[in-house]
C-alpha cells in the first residue's frame, strides 16, 4: 500500500474528552467494521421470515422504510471510508477529498413509531449503525474544522511560488 506522502495530522475524533488523530490504521479498522456492519444489515433487511408469514402490513412497511434508511446509512459511510482510503494511498488529492469525501450531516435517524413494530434484533442493528455513523460525523467534523484553520488553496500557491523564485 503506497501512502499519500501529503497526509497531515488534520484527522481528529473525541475519545474520552481529548483529540486523538487519526491515521490509516484507523480508517482501515473503520472500514472494515463498516463492511462487517453493512453485510449484518443486507442479512437482517432480506425481507424474509417474520414479516413475509403474514405479518400485518404496517410492519412490513416499517421493515422497508428502517432498511431504506438504514443501507442508505451504511452506503454513505463507506463511501466516506473509501474516499478517505483512497487519499491516503494517493489515488485522490486532498482537493478532491475535501470536495467528495463529506458525509451527510445530520443523517436521519430511525423513526421510533416504525421501531416499535420491528423486532428486538433489527432495533439494535439499526441503533449501532446509527452510532457507527455519528462516530464518522465526529471524525469528518474534527477534520473539516482544522481544514478551515488553513489558509486558501489560492495563498498556499503563491506562497509555494514565491518560495521558488526566490
């Protein structure tokens, strides 16, 4: 795995009250657990066994709406893992992450009356799915706010040509 040799320590996330940074090792292990996390959801959203034996419509329909939701979910965050696997090998540069690598902020989360009529299981499957994504907000707005402490890509560049004629 070639690494991008740019990566700065810009990646933060809040563990226990303090900044931790963030590396390919981190996003690697994210990653991961995200494509474990989204096959247990691809299995638990088949739509079979209990809502498909006659079960009223309204959990069938709550069953969908909490899939939709909850794959769209998973989708998101491993295209946010992707983007970021991919900078740190050098496939993207830092622009191109810091224009396609966002994560939807504020993602919904599940509708507690359509959880009701789910069963315990797919309840704690969505709950972790929504905990896995605040964890990734967390880590993309820690890196977004020391993105913004930089100075424009416009400033960087002339400073970068000034240096050279000089």
């Amino acid at each position: 795995m070639q690494l991008n040799s740019a990566i700065r320590p810009v990646y933060r996330d809040f563990v226990m009250g303090r900044a931790t940074s963030i590396n390919p090792r981190i996003i690697e292990s994210l990653y991961c657990e995200g494509l474990v996390l989204s096959d247990e959801v691809r299995a638990a959203f088949n739509l079979s066994d209990p809502y498909r034996r006659g079960e009223e419509d309204l959990a069938r329909i709550a069953l969908s709406c909490e899939a939709l939701r909850t794959t769209t979910r998973m989708m998101h965050a491993l295209a946010w893992l992707l983007n970021h696997r991919a900078y740190i090998k050098g496939e993207i540069t830092e622009f191109q992450l810091a224009r396609h690598g966002r994560l939807q902020p504020n993602f919904p989360t599940s509708d507690p009356e359509r959880m009701a009529l789910l069963t315990p299981e797919v309840r704690e499957l969505i709950g972790t799915t929504e905990r896995f994504y605040a964890r990734l907000e967390r880590l993309d707005a820690g890196w977004r706010e020391s993105e913004a402490g930089l100075p424009p890509a416009i400033q960087r560049l002339r400073e970068r040509l000034s240096g050279i004629a000089s």
